[in-house]
C-alpha cells in the first residue's frame, strides 16, 4: 500500500510514536494515572491514520481500551470522552456496513455529549457533537464512492470523469480523516510543545 507522507506528517508520526512509548513506560510505573492512558489513547488514534485499513482498525480498539480504562479511574474526565467519541467515530468510517457504523455514530454521540456536559463551553467538544449528527450521511457518500478501494488506491482509468470523482473522493477522504481527528485539538491536550507542529492552514 502506497501512502505518500509529506514531511508534516512524518513528523507527525514521530511524534506520536514518541508520546506512544512515554505513555507506555509512565503506564508501567502508575496504571492508575488516567491522564497518561488517555495521552496514550491519543497518541495510537493518531497513529492509526498512518496504518493500512486492518492495522488501523488494530489500533483503534487499543485505543479504545485505554480511553476506557482512564474513564473507569476518572468517569468525568471530558478530555476522554471527546477522545473516545472520536474513536468510535474513526471506527464507524473503516466500517463499510451503514447499520454497523450506526451503533459506532451512536456512541460517539453519547461520548461527546458526556464531555459537552463536563465542559459546556469548550468550542472543539460542541463543534464534534454537531458534526457527528451528520456523520452517518457522510459515512454512506464515501462508501459509495468506494472508500477502500481509494483506501488502497484503485485502478486509474483514462476517462477524466472517473479522475475527478475520484480525485473528489480522495479529497473528501482526507477532509474526514482531518475532521476525526481534529489534531489541534488532541496537540492542544497531549500538552507537547506547539512549536512541534506548524498549524493548520485555515480552512
């Protein structure tokens, strides 16, 4: 599988592949430290946009598993819960069953609006809670589109229709994984220093 990384985004990966090991090792020091097992959270859901669709989806439920474990030591920590809604959201968009994505919307929704009550003004929790409500929608236009076979780079055809909606389908795949994830947001809380990582360019 051919993935082109830009320089960004390799810095990007050794960034979280750094934030991933130091949250491993602090973990076997204080399991109980919810704050680190959802830096950890954070570091493999970003990771998991580098993997192949299988690995990816590995990655996620890891994920999920320390998002989980922080919230049973803290059950109000909304930094969490935003975090494993949009892990349950990367989850619902790898899933070509619409029914099956559903019930992954579904619990992104419940999660985003747990950290939108611990934290009723923070602009990223709302913004992901309002966003999801049209997520399904967009789930069934990818996979319409075919989403893996963009995934994994499906055959190019001489017609030049079938270049721009692919070129079209590309591009929204990268305006999802960019809206998933929402990266200021997760720097903002991995608490590294900024200066790491150029900003966005505005939308």
């Amino acid at each position: 599988m051919a993935m082109e990384f830009s320089q960004n985004d390799f810095d990007r990966l050794l960034l979280f592949e750094h934030a991933r090991k130091t949250s491993e090792a602090n973990y076997a020091k204080n399991p109980l430290d919810a704050d680190n097992l959802t830096k950890w959270g954070g570091a493999l859901l970003e990771l998991s946009q580098f993997q192949s669709v299988s690995d990816s989806k590995k990655m996620i439920k890891d994920a999920i598993s320390k998002l989980e474990e922080a919230l049973v030591i803290n059950p109000t920590k909304h930094d969490a819960l935003w975090c494993l809604g949009n892990a349950h959201t990367s989850q619902a968009f790898l899933t070509p069953d619409l029914d099956e994505a559903k019930g992954y919307f579904d619990k992104a929704s419940e999660n985003f609006q747990k950290a939108v009550d611990e934290d009723p003004t923070n602009e990223l929790y709302l913004k992901s809670l309002e966003v999801t409500a049209k997520a399904p929608e967009l789930h069934m236009e990818i996979h319409k589109h075919g989403f893996s076979q963009q995934t994994m780079g499906g055959g190019s055809s001489a017609s030049s229709n079938e270049k721009s909606s692919k070129k079209k389908s590309s591009d929204l795949k990268y305006d999802i994984f960019g809206w998933i994830i929402l990266a200021v947001g997760i720097v903002a809380w991995v608490g590294m220093a900024k200066s790491n990582i150029p900003p966005p360019p505005p939308r």
